[in-house]
C-alpha cells in the first residue's frame, strides 16, 4: 500500500510498482491508510511522513503495536540524518527522503517484500516448470513461456502455496488490487489463458468449492 498525500506523487508511485507486477492499493491521507491496513495484510507500506488527517507517525505507531507484519518504508521530504534515526526509531525498516530514485525504491520495496513473507527459493518448481522471481522468466521443460503480469503473478502464487489450495479471493488480494471486483470473472479468465500457455499435460487444478493448486504430483 502507498500512503502519500501528494496525489500525483502516490498516483506515480503505485502505477511503476503495478508494472514490477505488484497489486498495490493507495491511500491519500492517514485515517485512509489505518483504515486499510486494520483489513489487508499488506506485504509493504511506503508510508509519508507528514499526512494529513492520522500523521505518519501515528499510523506506523498503531502498525507497530497491532498484529500486522507489515514492513514499512518510510517516505519524508528531509533526508537528515536525524529525521531518519528517529524514523526508524519509531519503527519504521526502512527510510527514505524525497526526491528518491524510482529504481531504488523498487528494489528496497522487494527487500522488504522478502522479509515480510517466509523465505523462498529463489527459482520456484513444479514437475518441468520454473519460475525466476527475479528474472520474471517462467520456462517449461527448458522453453520460455510468455506470461502476463496477471498470470506471471497467478503462477507465483500457487507455487509459492506449496500445493495448497489457494482461494479466487486470496488470488484478488495477492494479485490485483482493492479496485478489483470479487464479483467478477477475473481470476477465471486468467486462470483459462493461464493453463493454455502452460500447455500440456496440465499443472493447475481446481478445487471445486475451495480454489486452485499445483497438482500435488506435478
């Protein structure tokens, strides 16, 4: 989630990180932001400093002490070296002043991302299948398979799962974003493209009632 008061700012921000193919939700003020974290578990908050409404320090106060494992980056217009000891003081993982580097935030956005979530290899099996998070390259029994961001996303999921079963919701809330409607066929229709362009013999299942996995014999 980013939570920044400058619209245009925070605009820019979740459009670059939805091309890293990350759901991102966006808040402009601190009540929205507590609001939306109190229900989502979100992975990471960028979080601004000086926000209307709840400040940034009180909403990284209330995350601080609730059960949210959220990690969170902490966005100001100083960049001192005071004001990012106190940051991280209050709790803050990571610190950084504005203007900032939009390649730099990404990579410290996924740092914090791996922290967030239990470790996992770094190339993800099934069968003949891996997936490279880092190169975003999905190859099957040697070929590369070109994959939307959705379905790329999608697939991640449900290797990451384990052979877990993985709910239509849980995919709209690891996946897309909160303007995505669960009354749609979304998950369906990537899940359709998604197991063409693996191809045969099929990896994906459905679970009927319950969602998608990895076939447990993949």
């Amino acid at each position: 989630m980013v939570v920044e008061d400058e619209r245009a700012l925070a605009d820019a921000v979740a459009r670059g990180l939805r091309r890293e193919g990350m759901a991102v939700d966006v808040a402009y003020d601190g009540t929205d932001g507590h609001e939306k974290a109190t229900v989502t578990p979100y992975d990471v908050i960028i979080l601004d400093r000086d926000l209307p409404g709840m400040s940034g320090d009180e909403l990284l106060g209330s995350l601080s002490h609730g059960e949210q494992n959220s990690r969170v980056l902490m966005l100001t217009a100083s960049g001192a070296v005071a004001d990012r000891v106190e940051g991280l003081s209050l709790g803050a993982d990571d610190y950084m002043g504005k203007p900032f580097a939009f390649a730099e935030l990404i990579a410290r956005v996924r740092a914090l991302g791996r922290r967030s979530n239990p470790a996992a290899p770094p190339v993800l099996t099934a069968g003949d299948l891996e997936l490279d998070s880092a190169r975003r390259v999905v190859k099957r029994s040697g070929a590369e398979v070109d994959l939307t961001r959705k379905e790329f996303g999608v697939l991640e999921v449900l290797l990451q799962a384990d052979g877990a079963v993985v709910s239509s919701e849980g995919l709209l809330d690891r996946v897309w974003d909160e303007n995505a409607d669960p009354f749609t066929t979304t998950v369906r229709v990537t899940m359709m493209t998604l197991r063409r362009k693996l191809g045969d013999p099929p990896l994906i299942e459905t679970v009927v009632g319950s969602g998608y996995r990895i076939k447990p014999d993949a």
